[in-house]
C-alpha cells in the first residue's frame, strides 16, 4: 500500500491511502478547494477562507482514526474513510448559504450524494470494493456505521468545531478529539457508548457547539450576507425556476458569484455587487423569543414564506421589496446525545451523568434571533413596518441598535 502524507494545520501529518488519493483527485472533490466552508463568515472573520476541502480531508482523517478504534474489517474501514472524504460533495456554492434554496426548490439537501458522485467517482469506488450506495447510505444517516460520520458525537461535527474556531480566531470551538474517539464503544448494534472517563470530553464538544452558534454560525453579518444572497439567486432564477437553481448550485463559489455579478437582473447585479464590495444591509430588527409568537416560527420560515413577509414589509415602508429582508432561523432544538454512558456498574443515559444539557439548551434558545434587514437609510421605517407586519413587540430603548 502507497502512502502519502498531507500537512494538515489542525490535525497534523495526514496518511492518504491509495483509494482515498484517487478520490481527493476526483472532480466532485477537486470543487470543494473552490467552495468556503464558512459561507460568508469571512466578512466578520477574514480568516474564515478555509474550504470544504480542507475539511473533508480532516473529516476522513478522524473517520479512520474511530474506525481503527471499533476495530472495524477492513472493508468498513475503507467504507467509513470514504464516506468521510465524500460527505460534503453535494453541498452547493458557499456551503449553508445555499442549503436552504436547495431544500425549497430541489427539494435535496447536501447529504444526498447519490446525484453527484458521477460515473469516475463511482468508478473509483467499485473498483476498490466499495459500494456506492452503501456510502450514500452513511452520509443520510441510514446506516449501522452512520454514527461515526452522521451522529450525536460524529467525527464531522468534531472536525468543523476545531477548524472553524482555527481559521476564524474564536476560542470556542475547542474539542479533545482524540480523547473523545478513544473513550466512543461501538455496541453490538451499531450504536455508541461513552465510556465515563469521555464525558468531559463529550461535554465540551456541546459547550463549543453551544458558543459558536453566535459568535461564528449565526453572527448577524453572516446572516445577512446569507440573505442577500439567497434573494440574488431568487431574482436570477426568475423566482427560483428549478433548473436554473440546478445549474447555480453544481457552481462553486467564484463561478456562482460571477454570474450573480454579470445577471441580466439587475437587483441580482446590485446586490452581489454589495456583498462583493461589502456594502451590507443592516439590522432594522433584531427580535428574541420573548418580542415574538415563536410557537409560528418554531420550525424556521422557508425562503418564499420570508420573501412574502419582506414584500408586506416594504409596502408598509414605502420602499422597493428588494430593500427588505427577513430572516427568521428554526428555535434551536433540545440538544440531546442518543448516546449512553458505561461506568463500572451500568449503561445510563449521558443526561444522567450531565446535568449541563439544561443550562446549555437554555442558552441555545436565548441566543435565537429573528432579523430584518435594509439598508441604513430605511432602518427606520423598515423597524417600525416590520414590528407591524410579523407582530413583534417594539424593542425597548435597550434594544435598539445603534
């Protein structure tokens, strides 16, 4: 067996073997050099340039490093390093950022692989004995081994926490990722058991997930950059016409931006030219749970729902629907493990031996916002239209932002 090292910034020296080198070199994740991990973070954070690629390399790193613990055949050993590598394939331009108009206009999200693997990767993959449905299965969380790449403690969640906290700066994001594999048990039934001396471990990847929600994954500029975005790609789109939303998301970041800068439309044109040149809205509003009837946003507003409610905004305010955005996230969820704890004498569950669990979804809730966004010129009149429109309580002098 041939291998080659890769230096990685975050977990050091990498092996390749020879079925994973020829995947790296496949197409599918040669387009993920071109595609940011963090979407539009790097206008908060400049340093927030690393990639998918970089990402899925560290992601197969630690795949084979927990399966070599569960002492899996060699076989799943290559299923689960593979499926590692490929996990991120399917994700359109600027990562999240186009998750939503994927889920609401092709109806996929980015753990569908099976439509873009393409005959070569396919190819790779037989010709090593992997089975490519197999893999596809473990990306979407639908097989035995699916824990370990697709999971409450997954190896992918690992990798991101420590490479996003890396490249932005944010001490947040760290997580013992060796300590928590070594102290992972692989049940007879595919589950995963923690040992008891891996509960802190397990505990701070929760803290830092918890932590990086605001300060990096939901920082407003992100948001509104998203946002811009995603009513560019509507507006070139014709409304988000499905094939030309297919042709945008197979794009990677330069490609895509291009086209949104050179569209025939020209609020497309006019808004990548602001994120190009970051020219961004701002806040108008910037609600909590307690100024709105969360129970109606519980499971977040898909894109046309927003747009609908941006247009009534901008009514309201006597200003162009495209000068108004709303964005309005899903309530966090309850953050569970589904992964039980061994001591000496027992299996219980990790919320037995973590009482923190509580403390940290209360925190996950309060950090919920739900964000309208105009330029500086209309916060005014799109603040008080928008308190109208989506029965927001206005915000007291505290609140508001300057």
């Amino acid at each position: 067996m041939n291998l080659k090292i890769i230096k990685d910034p975050v977990h050091g020296y990498v092996e390749v073997e020879d079925f994973a080198l020829a995947l790296l070199d496949s197409p599918q994740l040669q387009r993920l050099r071109y595609i940011r991990q963090l979407g539009f973070s790097f206008l908060v954070y400049p340093g927030a340039n690393h990639t998918r690629f970089e990402h899925s390399l560290g992601t197969m790193f630690l795949a084979d490093v927990a399966a070599r613990r569960f002492a899996l055949n060699d076989r799943e050993r290559m299923l689960v390093v593979a499926a590692g590598l490929l996990h991120d394939i399917g994700h359109g331009p600027f990562s999240h950022a186009s998750e939503p108009l994927m889920e609401e206009f092709l109806h996929v999200t980015h753990d569908d692989i099976g439509q873009v693997l393409g005959g070569g990767t396919r190819d790779i993959l037989q010709e090593y004995g992997i089975d490519p449905a197999e893999l596809c299965s473990i990306v979407r969380g639908n097989h035995r081994l699916s824990g370990i790449i697709h999971g409450d403690l997954d190896v992918d969640r690992m990798d991101y926490l420590l490479r996003d906290a890396y490249y932005t700066g944010a001490p947040y994001g760290t997580v013992d990722a060796q300590r928590l594999i070594r102290h992972l048990i692989q049940a007879p039934d595919g589950s995963t058991v923690l040992d008891e001396n891996g509960v802190n471990a397990a505990e701070s990847l929760l803290i830092a997930r918890t932590l990086m929600r605001p300060s990096v994954y939901y920082h407003h500029v992100s948001r509104i950059g998203e946002s811009m975005f995603q009513l560019a790609v509507l507006e070139h789109t014709g409304g988000g016409k499905e094939e030309a939303i297919r042709r945008l998301m197979a794009m990677d970041d330069a490609e895509c931006m291009h086209a949104l800068r050179t569209s025939e439309n020209p609020v497309t044109r006019g808004l990548a030219d602001r994120l190009y040149c970051r020219s961004l809205y701002k806040r108008a509003l910037y609600a909590t749970t307690d100024q709105v009837n969360t129970p109606v946003f519980h499971n977040g507003v898909p894109i046309s729902t927003c747009r609908n409610y941006a247009e009534k905004i901008a009514r309201a305010a006597g200003i162009e629907p495209h000068e108004v955005l709303v964005d309005i996230p899903a309530v966090p969820r309850e953050l569970t493990l589904g992964v039980r704890v061994r001591n000496q004498h027992d299996v219980v569950s990790f919320e037995e031996f973590s009482p923190r669990i509580r403390t940290l979804n209360a925190t996950r809730r309060e950090q919920w916002r739900l964000g309208v966004y105009t330029p500086p010129e209309h916060r005014d009149a799109v603040a008080d239209a928008g308190c109208a429109v989506l029965h927001i309580r206005k915000p007291t002098r505290q609140d508001t932002l300057f």
